[in-house]
C-alpha cells in the first residue's frame, strides 16, 4: 500500500506552538504520530506562507484556503495513492493504534470513508479512498464555503447512500463532553495540557481521565451573556424579568461604551476568544449607542457577537450601517414565538408587524446570520408548527427555544420535559459568565434575585471571578446542589 496523509493547517493559532508534552508543541507530537502510521509515503501539511515552522512535513501554501480550493489540492496530492489519512496539525493526541485499526477495517470492508464516532474530537482521522474526491467536489456543486472540521462529512450527507462507510465506535460515548482536544484555542490547549499532565495519552487513557476526573473540563469561560441595556420594550409573559424590574418599558439605564470596553479587553486578556451575547436583560435595540457597542465587539477579531432582540425599536439606518461598515457581522436572534399576530400578542404584547419588518430586513442584510426564535411553551403550542413550517421556508436558521420557569420563579408550561435521565453538570457553570448592567457577577442568569454574587467585573480580575464558580462545578460533580440548582432544568443546554 502506498498511503498519504494530509495534515490541515490552514487555521493554525499560536497554542499549536505551545507545550504540550516534555517540550514537544502540538505540531511535534502530530509528526510523531504520522510516523506511526501504516504505509504513509508522504505527509503534506495545508497551510498558511506565514508558517515557517512546518517540523519537517512538505508543505502546501495559500494565503486564502476555501472547501473548493481544499477539495483540489486532495485531488491532486492524492493521486496515485491507496489510501488517505486526513486529519488536522493542532491535535497532539491522535492515537496511532486506534487509527491503524481503522485504517484495517477500512480495507477490510472496502470502505470509501472511515471516520470515528462517540470519541471525543482530535483523537482519530478520517480516512478516504481517493477515488471519491471528485465526487466529493460534484456533491459541493457551485457553493463554495469556509473549511470546517466536518466538512468532508457534511458533503457526504449530501449523498450518503452512495459511499460505502466504516465506523469506530467509542465503547463509551463521550459526544455529550462536547470535548475538542486541539491547541486550536487558549481554552482547549489548557484542557488538552491539563489531560496530558494526569495521564492521558491515548484514546483508552484520556477516556479514563475524561470521565474520572471531570473537573478537568472547566477550563476558561467561551460564553459572556452581558446586560448593556435595562429598557425592554415588551413585558413577556413568560420572561421574569418584568417581576424583578419594575416599569422595563420606561427604564433608561445603560453600559457606558468605556465600561464596556474594559470588559472586553479584560475577557481577550483572560480568555483569548470568546463569544459575547447581548443583552442579558433589557433589548439591545434601546442602547443609545448601540452601533458603537457592536462595532467594539467586532473590531477584536476573536470575539464573536450574538445579538438576542424583539426586533422592536431598531433604526433602519443603524442596521444598513452595521451591514455597510463591519468586516464581521453578529449573529441575530430574534425572538418572535409565534407565526400568528393573536399568539404573539398574548406572549409578547404589542409590535407584531414591527417585529416581522425587522426580520425582513435583518434576513436581506444578514441573510446567513439571523436565527428565528420561539420558546416552545403550552401557550404557543398549536401554533409551533405554524411558526417552524413557514419560516422554514426562507431561512434553515430556526431555533425552538425550551421553556424556563426560573427554578420555578415561573409557572411551569413547558410541554414535555427534555431533562437527560441522570442529572449532568451544569453546562452553564463549565462555560459561561453572566454580567449584569453594573459589571456585577452571577453564576448564572437563573440567579434573577442576586443572591450569590461573584464578583463585579468592573473592579475585580476575572480569574478570581471564575475561579469562585469552581466550587459551584465541583458540587455539581458530587451531585450536591445548591437550592439555586435544585429547581433549575437549564442545566444541559447549551449556548453558542
């Protein structure tokens, strides 16, 4: 057999350079670990002309790699060989053995696509036989789209009855740890180093560490739900917020852009990248600044934006504005909860056709970025599938939101419980920082009373601040909560 492996590398952050293990960086340990495979010729690493340090792997160059341009250069690298080994240059714990059992079933059983499932990401490739990379660029057709991790697979479910498939399956079904074990962030090389440094090694010993010593995953925040705004222009009736903030229609209160670019540059210090949600409580749209706001969070290119909005009170200039002027754009959701006008205004009061403008015009400046919301709830039952069908129409981006009594601040009219059958940390207290309009901090939005407060983040380092959300996390391990937790079920969502 003559074999081929093809390492990305067009995305490489500085953390790929980083130890990792006894003074070997990610990149290292990945020439480690093509040298361990069966049969492989030749390795190419796809990458960047800014990397010089390829660690002796030959190299093909671009400055801007597209799926279509990826598809090619496979095509062309990989002809005249049996066998490809595709996988990428930032995950130091592929494991060389479960890949070669693999790489056997894969000619075993004449396979065109081998990949892994219920491992966590970054401990096998994903193996291909050549002769299906044409079809693989017919499948993608005209569209052309940035490189994503699963991107082979997802063209193949283009199609997927015409590609002969092996699969590796976990013995234990780890998807739920929603773990990445690649240097591809500050956030996952610490876990990555943390698994290493108490034993993990291979696919059995990090499954070992994984599930003993889960305190491990808790490495830095990804998600910064933020309150810049008090007004909301609507009192919902399932939103508690009206019921611990009187009068939110008429409130004036907002986040100085000054605070809030201390914050930001106090999250990039602390975490690298993150995602930023506006806003916590109040509409988004009622900041006098709003644009200003955006742009703050754009302009650093490892945040990410998420604006959460009615749709109410948004200036048709502003949004043309953000669309003209940013070189990212935010991700929108609009909350709208029913296809009807009589539903809506039961759940939401007044601003129906407003709202509906909006999303009009937010679907022609932003078309790929805007999700439309509903939280599923008896109230708006009926009218769901209404609201999915139709909107399913002219846009794939539909979120159906589950219900949130507030640990039973509210009544509870959730349809069906979705709740896993054994309780799982709270996802929220592994990922998430919640700020309220004054810098102060929350374990979680559930806490509407504010009666455990961690910290302002305003005033105080934002370590010390997450790292008091740890006992909270290792309670959780024990399955020892506090009465906050109790009556909560927001435990196992999760957010962008």
């Amino acid at each position: 057999m003559k074999n081929i492996a093809i390492i990305n590398g067009v995305q490489l952050s500085p953390y790929v350079f980083s130890e990792v293990k006894d003074g070997r960086n990610s990149l290292a340990l990945v020439s480690e670990y093509v040298n361990k495979l069966p049969d492989v010729q030749k390795a190419v690493l796809l990458c960047k002309p800014t990397i010089k340090d390829s660690n002796g792997f030959d190299k093909e160059e671009k400055e801007d790699w597209t799926l279509s341009g990826l598809l090619e250069t496979f095509k062309r690298l990989a002809s005249g060989y049996d066998t490809v080994f595709y996988f990428y240059a930032d995950c130091p714990l592929l494991d060389p053995e479960l890949s070669r059992k693999m790489y056997e079933n894969h000619h075993r059983y004449f396979a065109d696509y081998t990949f892994a499932d219920g491992y966590p990401y970054g401990i096998t490739p994903e193996i291909l036989k050549p002769a299906i990379i044409n079809q693989l660029i017919r499948l993608m057709g005209e569209t052309d789209s940035r490189i994503k991790r699963d991107s082979l697979f997802e063209i193949i479910k283009h199609d997927i009855n015409n590609f002969d498939i092996e699969t590796e399956i976990s013995p234990k079904d780890l998807r739920l740890l929603r773990l990445n074990l690649a240097s591809h962030n500050k956030r996952d090389y610490l876990t990555v180093k943390k698994i290493v440094e108490n034993g993990g090694k291979d696919a059995e010993s990090i499954r070992e560490v994984i599930t003993t010593k889960r305190e491990l995953l808790r490495s830095l925040p990804a998600f910064f739900n933020i309150q810049i705004a008090e007004r909301c222009p609507q009192t919902c009736t399932y939103c508690p917020y009206p019921s611990f903030t009187e009068n939110i229609t008429s409130l004036k209160g907002e986040m100085a852009p000054a605070d809030f670019n201390g914050i930001l540059d106090k999250i990039v210090d602390f975490c690298d990248d993150a995602v930023i949600s506006f806003s916590l409580w109040g509409d988004p749209s009622s900041h006098s600044r709003i644009a200003e706001m955006i742009h703050s969070v754009l302009k650093r290119e490892k945040l990410d934006l998420i604006i959460e909005t009615s749709g109410l009170g948004w200036n048709e200039s502003t949004l043309s504005a953000i669309a003209c002027n940013e070189k990212r754009f935010p991700s929108w959701i609009l909350s709208l909860d029913a296809w009807t006008q009589n539903v809506y205004n039961a759940l939401r009061g007044q601003g129906f056709e407003e709202a509906n403008r909006t999303k009009d015009l937010l679907l022609e400046l932003f078309p790929d970025n805007v999700y439309l919301q509903a939280v599923r709830m008896t109230d708006n039952e009926d009218d769901l599938e209404h609201f999915y069908l139709n909107h399913k129409k002219i846009t794939e981006n539909i979120i159906i939101q589950k219900y949130d009594s507030f640990c039973g601040a509210l009544p509870d009219r959730k349809v069906t419980d979705l709740s896993p059958l054994k309780r799982i940390p709270c996802w929220h207290l592994i990922r998430d920082v919640t700020v309220l309009l004054d810098g102060t901090v929350l374990p979680c939005r559930e806490d509407i009373k504010k009666t455990h407060v961690m910290g302002n983040i305003l005033k105080d380092d934002l370590a010390s601040i997450w790292s008091k959300g740890e006992d909270w996390f290792m309670g959780h391990l024990r399955e020892d909560y506090p009465d906050l937790c109790k009556m909560c079920d927001e435990y196992y969502t999760y957010n962008f």
